[in-house]
C-alpha cells in the first residue's frame, strides 16, 4: 500500500455534507460576493479585475469603518468612554489594512491603467457614498455633497442622515461637558450639519486635560486615540493621492474632479483641530 506523505486527512467529525446545513459560503453568500467582479472593457483587460476588488474590497471596509463609528457614537451618548475608544481602536486596525491596499493597486502601471481607463466613463471614487459618510460622521460635513447623490435615492438617504447627525467629535465634547468640564456653548450648540470648525476656548480645556492627564487619564487617552485617528485618515489620502498620481499624473478624474490637485485639497481639512493645536501650548 502506498502512503501518501503530503496529503491531511478529513478528520471523521469533519462536516461534509451541507444539502441541509448552513455552509461557510452560502453564510457569507459568495455566490453573490464572487460574481459582483464583472470587468466591462472590450476586450476584456487583464488589470481591470484587479481595480474592480481594491474597490470592492475598500467599499466592504469602509461599511465596517461607518459601522465601528456609529457605535462609537452611542457608546459616547451613553458616558461609556471604553466602550467607544474600543470601536476606535478596531476602526484604526481598518485604516492600517485600507492604506496599505494603495501598494496593491500601484502595481498597476500607467500603460496598463490607460488600456481600460475609457471604459469606466464617468464613474469615479469621489461618488463613494459610504467614503463620504465616514468624512461626515468625523465632522467634515458638506451638505453640497448630497447632490452628486440625487439619482440613487437610497445612497441620498444615507448621506442625509449623517449630515444630521452629531460627530463622533461633537459626541466626545459632550461627554467632556457631561463630566463637567467647560466645553464652549458654542461648541455644544453648533449647527451639527456644518463642518466642524476651530474654537479657541476648547483649546483651553484640552489644555487642562493635557496638564493633568492622570486625574483625566480616559478623556486624555481619547484625545490620543483621535489624533490617532486623524493621521491614519490623513495617511489614506496621502497615500490615495500619490497612487493616482504614479497611475493618470496630473490627469482629469473620470469623475470630472482636477485629479491629483483635488486629491491634495483634502489634505488640508481636518476633524479634531484643537486636538492638534494644544500642542502648541503644552509646556516645555
């Protein structure tokens, strides 16, 4: 009898038959997940396959990234500081895995990209819906937006909703209000369908949370763990701007936008500033 020296065998208590029973790929429907992949170009470019799942693949993290964030949210409503910086934590995890998705598709080169470009027409990464609600739900809100939404009733819906929600940063300044702490009326009164804006005296407590973060040793973690946040989000534009910058230079989007210009614009919006500018005050 010969012995076959590199082959497992199924252990007898190995489930093997699904004709009644939940199986791993129709629990996460992959028949669905698995056929969304439908290159369009003529003829068919090998590369296209690649750009439709860093896409994909990005739209499923984002999904977990809104998730993790409106728990965050309700955890704050909720005074429970824990249980939102736990949801931070893992959205910090998602960012790691989306920004380096960016060296995957910069393997695909100027030349190979140009050969199917045309046929995505106008469809862009700037209609990312859910990309948008994440902008949003951090604070940089931009009602002019919802426009670009108009024809997917649904995607509208969702993008509405969160411009009307409060941030994840006006939850956290809330809480520090409930805690007793003299966040600014303005802040806590602010119109939350507006961009978040710079206030001065917020400045001053986060000052005094840095000065004495042992007797404020959770609120001074937050401050740490958004910063956190932020940069991760400012390394994914980064790294979003200069993947297409090496793919199309300093073409047009498909989606109309200036391309790389419009990318480096976004640089310079920011969700928590005061988190940034305290640090101009600590003391030596």
């Amino acid at each position: 009898m010969s012995v076959e020296r590199n082959t497992r065998e199924i252990e007898k208590d190995v489930v093997t038959d699904f004709r009644e029973k939940l199986s791993y790929g129709s629990y996460l429907q992959l028949d669905t997940l698995l056929a969304a992949q439908q290159p369009i170009s003529q003829p068919q470019h090998h590369d296209e396959m690649l750009f439709i799942i860093q896409h994909q693949t990005s739209e499923l993290w984002l999904k977990l990234v809104l998730h993790e964030l409106r728990h965050a949210r309700e955890e704050l409503r909720a005074d429970r500081l824990t249980g939102a910086l736990k949801a931070v934590a893992r959205v910090k995890k998602i960012q790691e895995v989306l920004t380096e998705q960016w060296a995957v598709l910069a393997t695909l080169t100027p030349s190979e990209y140009a050969q199917f470009r045309g046929s995505l027409g106008n469809s862009s990464g700037f209609q990312s819906v859910q990309y948008r609600a994440v902008e949003f739900a951090l604070g940089n809100k931009n009602a002019r937006m919802l426009k670009v939404f108009e024809s997917a009733p649904a995607d509208h819906a969702l993008l509405e909703a969160e411009l009307h929600e409060p941030s994840l940063y006006d939850e956290l300044l809330r809480l520090m209000a409930r805690r007793g702490l003299p966040v600014p009326a303005a802040v806590l009164e602010r119109d939350v369908t507006q961009a978040y804006e710079m206030n001065e005296e917020l400045v001053d407590v986060f000052v005094s949370i840095y000065a004495d973060h042992t007797e404020h040793w959770d609120l001074y973690e937050a401050c740490e763990e958004f910063v956190d946040l932020e940069d991760n989000f400012q390394f994914w534009r980064f790294r979003h701007m200069r993947t297409v910058s090496r793919t199309i230079g300093m073409k047009t989007g498909t989606g109309g936008s200036s391309g790389v210009g419009f990318l480096q614009r976004a640089l310079e919006l920011t969700f928590f500033p005061e988190l940034f500018a305290v640090r101009t005050r600590i003391p030596a």
